[in-house]
C-alpha cells in the first residue's frame, strides 16, 4: 500500500499529468512559433515622408488580391515591407477594388494601359529623331566619345552571402570635386582643341568611359537643405555655393551680396543694366514694346548672358518662364547661384555649335550686356538667334552700343545693325530709361517670307540648304544661314500660339488627326490622352500618395518628356520643369514649347551639363529601358546622384527588370526606398536621396 502511495505521490493523478503535459506542450509550440516565425512590424511611428493611409490602404489591398501576378513592396524609409503573390485573371481586376482607385498609386486607366502597351513601338512614328547630329558629334574628335559600359576601379560591386549584388562608392578626391561637371570640366580633353577663338573650351566635351570618374562628389563643408522659394529667389546659403569672387567682382553692380552674418548670400535684384532692380528693368521693357504682353502672348524666352538670372527670376511675377544661359566661365558660379535660387538656367555659351534647342520656339530673346559680338563672323551668332526666335518674335538688346556714342559703340552698333538688316530683322523701338539712363533695342523677326522674297538672288547671308535639319541641335555645327519661315497651313511655327495660360492645355493647330504619335493613336488625340493621363497622375499619385513635401520642390527635371504632359500638370505648383527630350527619342520638344514651357535635347549616355545638387526631383518616365545597350545604368543612376539636391527626389517608371536593377543601385548609394510598386505593368519606383557620403579611405 505505501509503495503504491509512493508511486502515486511521484507521477501524481492522471488529471495532473495532463494538465503538466499540456503546459510543456504550450510552451514547446510558443517556442517553435517564434522561432520560425517573420519578425514583427516595427512599432516605430511612419515615416512622415509616406502617410499612413497609403500604407494601410495598400496593404489591405493587396492582403484582398491573392492572385496578384508581381509582389508588391512598400518601403517605409526601411521599416515596412510586405509581399502577396499569386496570378490574377485578366476579368477579376475590374471586380476587385484596384490601388488606382484609392487616388494614391499610379493611375490605370486605359490610357495609361495603352501607353505601356505601345511603349515598343515609340520610335516608329512621324516624328523625326534628333540622333542625326550624333554623327557630327564623333568627327569632332575623341574627346567627345559616347560613353561606354567598363568595369570602374572607383567602384566595385560585392557579392553579399545571400546572392544580391551591392555595388560599393568611394569619394572623388580630385580638386573642386564638389562643382564638377564632367563634360565642361575635361581639361585632357580642352588641353588638345586646336582653336578657342569661338569659345570651343567654354562647349560640351565628354570624357570617355575610362576617364569618366566613378566615385560620388562629395558635399560642400557646411551643406544645408536649400531655402524654400520664392525666398530662394532673394537669399541662399552661402555654404551650399561658397563662391564669392562675383561679390567682389560685380560689388557696383548690386547683383550679389553677403548677408552681415555671412551665412547666406544676398540677391538684391539688381544687374549691370538693372540699376533699379529687375523688377523697374521689366517694366521699363513692357512700357518700349506693349506687344510683349508679358505672361499672355510672350511666355518663353531665352536669356542669354544670364548672369545670376534676376531678370528670369522676377519675370515668374509676370508668368514668364525664362531659358537662362551663361558658360561656366570666370564667373564660373553664376549658373550655379541662379539654379540654387530656384530659377531655370544651364551652362552653354554660344560658340562653334547650335543650342540644344528646336526652332522657331521662344517667343522673344533677351541680352542685357551678355558680351556676345553679334556683328562677328558674318552674324553667324545672331543667325543661331533667328534660328530658335518665334516668327514676329522679339529680340531685346541692352547694351552700350544703344546708348552711348563713343566711337567704339557707335562702331559696334553700326556693325550689328548692318547684319541685323541684312537678316530681315526690322527695328521696331529704341529707347532710353529717363531715370537709369540705360537703353534698349527691339527687333522683330519675319513673320512671314515677304521680306526674304524680296533679298535678291546673291544676297548675304544665304537662306540655308532644303535638306538643312532646322532642328537639329546636339553637336551641330553653326551655320551663317537664313532659314525661311514656314508657310504650308499645317506647317509648326506659322501660327503664334494662343496666349498664356490657355496655350499649356491647347492642342497645337499644327498636330495632325492622321499622322501617328509616339504611343501609337493619331497625333492630336495622342497628345490630349497624353495630357489626361498626366493630369490623373499628378493629382491622384504624385501630389498626395507618395509622400512629398511640395513645399520643398522647386527645380525638377523630367529625363524624358514626351509631350510635356507631367510639366504641363504641375503647371498649378510653385515649380518649374526642365523638359528633357533626348536625342533618340521623337522630337516633341517644339511641342513643349508650344505649351508656354521649355526644355532642352540631351543624350543619357553623356552627363547632363548641369551643376551637382541643382535639382529637388528628377522624374524618369520609361527612360532607362530605351536606353541603347551602350548606355550604363550605373552610370545614369549615378549622373541622377550628382544632379539630386540631398533630400532630393527621384521616380522611376518602368519595366519590373529594370526597376529592380534601379533599386539595387539606389540601395548601393543610401538614397531611401519611399515606395516600390511592381504589378502587372504598373510600375513605380519613389526614392529619396540622402546626405550620405562615403568616408574618406585612411591614407594608409
């Protein structure tokens, strides 16, 4: 009896021995669940750069679409992400609630569907390509050679346990790192040009792809996030361009500034011809040629010899959008300063080569003191002008030659007057500002042929060849010729456009109903699609569901524009867009133009000439898989490095290979993954870059 008690007491009652067992048992699976089991969401707050409704929605959503075809991931600045697979029939999308129709991911409608659909077929439209400069561009010499996919010694990629490839950066080194532009900074390439007489030094060369540096720039010392405009427009941080040799260089002129406390620079908004300020200059401007109608009937211009931009600056209040050049020259920061105010401008001189824009597409152009000998080499300088100036365009001329009359000045004036009349050019006013005593002068080109029938047969300057490519651009030599103006009634350019801000919406009268367009429908309807779809996209995606903060976006670029529809739906935002067309794309700039907004042609395989840290967004519709297989993607993705402002934006739409790619280099620099969305063919990349810079190696 005692032994069988004993028993008893050491096992206990069957009910206990269950209840201890079931315990363990517990324990044992709690302990293999959290083994096994995905670590749990972060219970950190959202990034602010994301709301939290998009994340919710998204994710709700795609937990509803178990057979979505792609993985869908949402990167929350690295804290979220979450993945559903599967396969969707094609009937079952219009019965689930789609992501599209919370406003806050890319739109899908049709059109949008339509334009991926014929994104193969781009290049077999009636538009011609802007690539048969490209073969000039190589006569020029090695220096200007295409870039090329090599293996860089700068950078390296490593092979990480699970398989992923991340590429490693080093710090470019070399002197005035911090400001280099690669094709406007090739000395070996300068050091062998055989002639500089027409500012050959001052144009694009492009180092090869062995000479191209493959390590990222390093910051300013003291780099903040740049002002917000329109302040911008009147102070910056000194630190983020810490360039002073025009305060000193300019000091009677009143174009910049150092602040008392020397953090920031100062733009008081004056100029060599703006002894009251811009803002009087403009005025003064209107009041000599009441047809400009600032902001109605002229809306684009070119500024050449720009300065420090004011003059484009204070000419946003009168809604005009101004193209402002200056070479990166002696004053070399100057483009600089006006980019980092928030104001369009790009290094370029006018030399020995076209302007990388289209004819017939500004409608005036303007030189305040730009040191630009017009009357030289037979006018062929003012030609180029004739070339991208509207038909009934104005060109506005302040300079000494206007108003003072030593004998050099009166010489000048009567050089240049020689040639403008032999252009066709007619004066149409010249003044003198009674209080700043400064001048001008206004020309107005044709606007039709009347007066070019007229010039008799051995007339000088000749009117240029017929197989003459009028807008040919890239790497195209100048040339001292007239190009007629347009006449056949649906010839571009024969029309002013209808007056701002109506032109931005207008379809151009020129667009053929018959002729295809570059996403495969007629040409008119091609282009109002175009506008639609942007316009659903900006207001339901880009606005509110990615994540930016607008009020810190002024410069952007789109990389590959189209018709300008993404430019022409920000229209309503304090920003301004540089519309890029490149060179083997259709040439639909003059469109853009038409629209009352600008842009430029440029090849990806080539740094842009841009400044680093110029631009807050930088927008890449379907560029990189148009990209020619001697375009790197590396190399681009590190180009977007150099021109992102820190804080910067980048989108990226494309195929899901090439996102992918994208997202490892991103991953490479440290910009942040705010959104990557990859299903079926909806595809969208949101990234930010950020401060981050590789350490300086140890010199052991």
């Amino acid at each position: 009896m005692s032994k069988s008690n004993s028993r008893s007491g050491e096992r206990g009652s069957s009910s206990t021995f269950i209840i201890r067992w079931s315990v363990f048992l517990g324990f044992l699976l709690i302990a293999i669940w959290v083994f096994i089991a995905p670590a749990p969401v972060s219970e950190q707050p959202f990034s602010a750069y994301v709301p939290t409704e998009l994340v919710d929605k998204l994710l709700n959503t795609t937990a509803k679409k178990e057979t979505s075809k792609e993985s869908l991931t949402i990167h929350v600045t690295g804290e979220i992400e979450e993945h559903a697979a599967g396969g969707t029939a094609a009937g079952e999308m219009e019965d689930t609630p789609g992501l599209d129709e919370t406003g806050l991911i890319p739109d899908t409608t049709p059109t949008q569907a339509k334009l991926i659909e014929d994104k193969e077929e781009r290049n077999q439209t009636d538009f011609e390509l802007n690539t048969a400069q490209s073969k000039e561009k190589k006569v020029v010499g090695s220096e200007t050679s295409v870039v090329k996919t090599k293996t860089s010694t700068d950078s390296k990629v490593v092979v990480e346990e699970d398989g992923s490839r991340m590429r490693t950066w080093k710090l470019c080194k070399f002197e005035d790192a911090q400001d280099f532009i690669p094709c406007l900074d090739n000395e070996a390439a300068v050091i062998k040009l055989k002639f500089r007489n027409h500012y050959e030094h001052r144009e694009r060369h492009c180092p090869s792809e062995e000479d191209l540096p493959k390590c990222l720039l390093p910051l300013p010392t003291g780099y903040k996030v740049p002002i917000n405009w329109p302040t911008s427009r009147d102070q910056i941080w000194l630190s983020n361009v810490p360039h002073t040799q025009l305060v000193s260089y300019k000091a009677d002129q009143n174009w910049v500034k150092i602040s008392p406390n020397r953090q920031k620079l100062v733009f008081p908004g004056g100029g060599t011809q703006f002894k009251l300020g811009a803002k009087h200059y403009i005025d003064f401007l209107q009041m000599v040629e009441p047809e400009l109608a600032w902001g109605k009937h002229t809306r684009v211009i070119l500024d050449v010899g720009c300065g420090v931009a004011s003059f484009g600056g204070y000419l946003f209040d009168e809604n005009v959008l101004a193209m402002s050049i200056a070479p990166k020259d002696e004053h070399e920061a100057q483009v600089q300063m006006a980019l980092e105010r928030g104001i369009p401008a790009v290094s370029a001189v006018m030399g020995s080569q076209r302007l990388v824009f289209p004819s017939n597409v500004f409608d005036a152009v303007h030189c305040a003191r730009c040191r630009v000998p017009w009357y030289m080499d037979d006018g062929i300088l003012l030609l180029e002008l004739n070339r991208v100036l509207r038909p009934g365009g104005f060109f506005l001329w302040s300079a000494t030659p206007i108003y003072l009359k030593d004998d050099d000045n009166a010489r000048i004036w009567r050089e240049t007057i020689a040639v403008i009349e032999r252009m066709s050019w007619k004066l149409v006013a010249k003044k003198n500002d009674p209080i700043t005593k400064i001048g001008v002068a206004v020309f107005q080109k044709p606007k039709d042929n009347d007066a070019y029938n007229l010039r008799e047969f051995d007339a000088t300057p000749p009117f240029c060849a017929s197989d003459d490519k009028i807008d040919a651009a890239w790497y195209v030599p100048l040339k001292a010729c007239i190009h007629k103006i347009p006449t056949s009634d649906d010839a571009r350019a024969k029309i002013w456009p209808a007056d701002w801000p109506i032109r931005v919406d207008s379809t151009p009268s020129w667009l053929s109903t018959t002729e295809t367009g570059i996403y495969g429908k007629p040409l008119a309807e091609d282009y109002q699609s175009d506008s639609d779809h942007w316009k659903r996209i900006i207001a339901k995606s880009y606005l509110q569901g990615v994540g930016i903060k607008w009020n810190s976006i002024r410069n952007v670029m789109d990389m590959k524009a189209g018709y300008g529809g993404f430019a022409a739906a920000l229209v309503s935002q304090p920003v301004w867009v540089m519309n890029i067309i490149p060179v083997t794309e259709p040439d639909t700039l003059p469109i853009i133009y038409d629209r009352g907004l600008i842009g430029m042609y440029h090849d990806w395989c080539e740094p842009h000439s841009t400044y680093p840290r110029s631009y807050d967004l930088m927008h890449a519709d379907h560029l990189f898989s148009s990209l020619s297989q001697n375009c790197s993607t590396v190399n681009l993705v590190q180009e977007m490095d150099r021109i992102l402002r820190p804080d910067g934006w980048a989108i990226f739409r494309d195929t899901v290979e090439v996102l992918r790619g994208i997202e490892d280099i991103i991953k490479s620099l440290h910009w942040d993954i705010v959104l990557s969305y990859m299903q079926d063919q909806r595809n969208l990349l949101v990234t930010q870059k950020r401060f981050w810079r590789p350490e300086i190696e140890s010199p052991n």
